[in-house]
C-alpha cells in the first residue's frame, strides 16, 4: 500500500556522487529523501511510497527516464522535474509532452533546484476537503472549447462526459487563461503565473502544453478557436459561446 509523503522527494539517478549532492542539499531544506539508481528501483520504491515530486535523470542504463516518466505520469499524481544534460533540448521536450512538471539542465545550481522543486511541490499540494451541506458533490464547470472543466475537482470532461486525463499544470495554465477571457498574455505572464519564473526565449514549456491542451479541447487544434496564438504577443482565451 503507498504511503503518502507531503515533504519527500525521490531522486533518480545512475550517478551516485549527483544523488548524494542532491539529497544532501534538500535534506538541509527539511525534505525527507528517497534514493534510486535505476528506473527498476524507482518502480519499487513508488510501489511502496508517494513522494510529493520525482527529480528523473533522463540517460540511465537499462529503462530510461522517458519511459519512467511516462510510467509515473500514468499512475500516480505527483510532480516530475525531468534533470539533462544542457545538450539534451529534445529530450527535455520531450519530457513536457510525456507530462513532466518542469525540467533543469546539468550542471545546476543546487538553489535554483530548490526553487523549482518547491513550485512544483506546492502546485500538488492537496486542498483542504470540505463537505457540502446538500447530497450533490460540489461543483463549478465551464465550458471550454468542445470540453468542459470542473474547476473544484479539476477535471477535465470530453464532449461524451468522458474524464480526460489533465495534468496539474495543464489544468493552472487553463484556469489562468479562462480567469482572463479575451486578454493576450506573453509567455513571459503565464510562466510568472504558474511557475513563479521568468521566461526564456529558448523555453518551450508553455507551447507544449498548449499544444497538448489544444488536442484536448479544441475540435480542429490546427485550427484553434478556443486558445488562440497571438503572433509575437502570446495566447488569448476565447470563450466558447452556445
């Protein structure tokens, strides 16, 4: 059975002198820690435990850490950095189109590790549950292209009801949106809104994920109604009217 922890973090990695550097680091921060060397080691300890975010080496001998991620994607809710090499650009997208929270490239520095870990803890932080005082379940849907969002349990529903999978940070970067109809914003605001950072020219991040909130909602995502490209500005929510 898993246990859940608020305050771990599991890092992956083949190299050992990496992980003790890591671990060593956010231990000091107060984090609890877990150590794997290996794709197979990391699938035995989140067998047992959920640590609140996976620091996932990409090159590891054996399954790598796309596969991995794409694994823990799958079947737990919790925050995945993906940590490359700075020559590894494809990888890292990759990474984001698989579901990965955020990246980080080696070398790093270990108080920019810190930062990215705690945003990412925090955006998978668990809501305070509160009972209703009638026997429906809460909730507060809008409509969203050909989908709708519930925005209490944040899920997303296909035109058939049907539950779409929605990552964590997929789901910020659309309620950020849908709070500002018809307003451009820069990938610059988004990133400063979701992540707390500063955006890069060389960053992809939010492209990707709007691309992949685009295959989800949009009836034609090559032609998108509902998130619209603002060339040389940004993205614009456009509410979808009956």
């Amino acid at each position: 059975m898993i246990t859940e922890s608020e305050h771990s973090v599991l890092v992956i990695d083949d190299d050992a002198a990496i992980r003790e550097m890591i671990s060593d680091y956010l231990k000091l921060q107060g984090y609890g820690i877990l150590e794997a060397e290996n794709a197979a080691a990391a699938r035995t300890l989140l067998a047992q435990q959920k640590p609140s975010v996976v620091l996932l080496d990409i090159s590891m001998p054996g399954e790598d850490g796309l596969s991995l991620a794409r694994y823990i994607r799958e079947h737990l809710d919790i925050g995945i950095i993906i940590i490359s090499a700075a020559g590894e650009a494809v990888d890292r997208i990759v990474g984001l189109e698989i579901g990965a929270d955020d990246y980080l490239a080696k070398p790093f520095d270990p108080r920019e590790l810190l930062a990215r870990v705690r945003s990412v803890a925090r955006r998978y932080e668990k809501l305070p549950v509160t009972t209703p005082n009638t026997g429906a379940e809460p909730s507060q849907r809008v409509r969203v292209g050909r989908c709708t969002l519930d925005l209490l349990s944040q899920q997303l529903f296909g035109p058939g009801d049907e539950e779409l999978a929605l990552t964590q940070m997929e789901f910020e970067l659309l309620q950020i949106l849908i709070d500002r109809p018809n307003r451009v914003l820069s990938r610059d605001q988004i990133l400063n809104l979701t992540q707390n950072r500063d955006w890069d020219p060389n960053d992809r991040s939010i492209d990707i994920r709007i691309a992949r909130l685009r295959r989800k909602i949009e009836s034609d995502p090559e032609r998108p109604r509902c998130i619209r490209t603002v060339r040389g500005s940004g993205y614009m929510f456009i509410p979808t009217t009956e």
